[in-house]
C-alpha cells in the first residue's frame, strides 16, 4: 500500500516569487509519482510525472519536481509564480506493476498567488 | 483534444434513494476509474474496471456501489442507497493500456445527499 504527505495546506505567494509544494510518500515497492493541478471549478489535469530515468522532471508551464528515492520525496517547484498558477495541487502515486494502477492522492495544497 | 467527461455536473438527492453518476471516457482507453473526494479531504480511490469487469476495488467500494459498462462510450457508478455521508465530488478518469500511461480525469459530479 502507499500513502502520500503534503505537508502545507496552503501556500501563498507573490507574483513572480518562487515555490516549493512538499510531497513525501511512503510505499513498500517502486512507485510512479505524480503531481496533478485543479483549477477552480475544473478536473485534475495532470501537471508532471516520474516514472523512471532522471529524477528530475519538468512541465511545460515552468514547473519541475525532482524524485528523490532516499528521501520518499517528490517536490514541485517554479522559479517564478504567475497570478495564472492560483490551484490545488496533489502529489499522487501509484505502485509499479500493481494491478488497476489506482492513484492515492495527498491532501492537496492551495497554492495562492497575490499581485 | 479528447476528454473524459461527466454528467450531471450536480446532482441532489435525498438520503435512501438511488443514483446513477455517468462518465465518457477517452474513446481509445481501456482503464476506467471512478475516485471520490469528498468536502475538505483527499481525493481517494473507489474502483477500477478493466475488460468488462472490476479489476480493484477500495475498502469504500462496499455492497451499495457498482459500475457498469453499458454500451461502447458510457461508463456508470451507481450507488443503491444513498447515506448523507456519499456528498462528494466523484471524478471519473480513464486511461490506455499499461501501467505507465497517465490517467485522464473528468471534471466531476458534486453530489449533495440530504
């Protein structure tokens, strides 16, 4: 089984400042992680993805997550916030090679970026 | 480019009754999920369906749920006796062979239980 930590409910930020959102999982196999955005009023879109080869990833819109094994971590990052990037946003994963593939989703983290 | 959707987009129903959630998913996908998330928490797995038939399920998913593939498109969770403690936001996502491939989500159900 695996679960999922997003440690800050809510992040706000200025404009053009940068960001972290913190995602720790735990799981007792090799795991494909996630970071998924919820606009209001819309479905999960999916932001970015690890599934294996480098632990770094990126977005098209800027943002990067690195995988990081030893430390169960999988943090979202961008250098530079628009007011446009106001969402939720959960962290998930899923384990490699298990039936379904089902997701587990963290909490989500309000990230609120102000003028 | 394609999407999962879903209808209706609201839903109010009284306790005990029965309602149907319908899902589109992506035409050329093969996996289908519905996930809940309900007010104020993490959204959080229910079911998966694979070649006609439910390939996992969550300790959720008890004897009141069921999912359905009608026909070639429509995708279903039906809940047989709704509990004040259903209200959620219930996504469906679909997704295309493999374990790898990303899974699509639609913009959900909100269903009020009263």
């Amino acid at each position: 089984a695996q679960s999922v930590t997003q440690l800050d409910s809510q992040v706000p930020v200025f404009e053009e400042a940068p960001v972290e959102l913190r995602c720790n999982y735990s799981s007792s196999v090799s795991v494909y992680l996630f970071w998924y955005v919820q606009y209001p009023n819309q479905g999960l879109q999916l932001l970015l993805k690890y599934l294996s080869g480098s632990t770094l990833v990126e977005s098209i819109n800027g943002f990067e997550a690195e995988f990081n094994k030893s430390q169960t971590s999988f943090h979202l990052r961008k250098p530079s916030v628009h007011i446009s990037d106001t969402a939720e946003y959960f962290c998930a994963v899923s384990g490699v090679g298990t039936s379904g593939s089902r997701l587990t989703f963290g909490e989500g983290t309000q990230l609120t970026v102000n003028p | 480019e394609p999407e999962v959707t879903q209808t209706p987009s609201h839903q109010v129903t009284q306790m005990g009754q029965e309602v149907i959630l319908r899902c589109v998913p992506i035409s050329n996908h093969l996996y289908f999920y519905w996930y809940r998330q309900i007010l104020g928490q993490k959204v959080e797995f229910l079911v998966s369906f694979y070649n006609n038939e439910i390939s996992e399920k969550s300790e959720i998913f008890d004897d009141q749920f069921s999912v359905e593939r009608p026909d070639g498109s429509n995708f279903t969770l039906k809940i047989r006796s709704t509990k004040l403690e259903d209200s959620a936001m219930y996504f469906c996502a679909s997704k295309t062979w493999g374990t790898q491939e990303t899974q699509y989500f639609g913009p959900g159900t909100r269903l009020l239980v009263l």
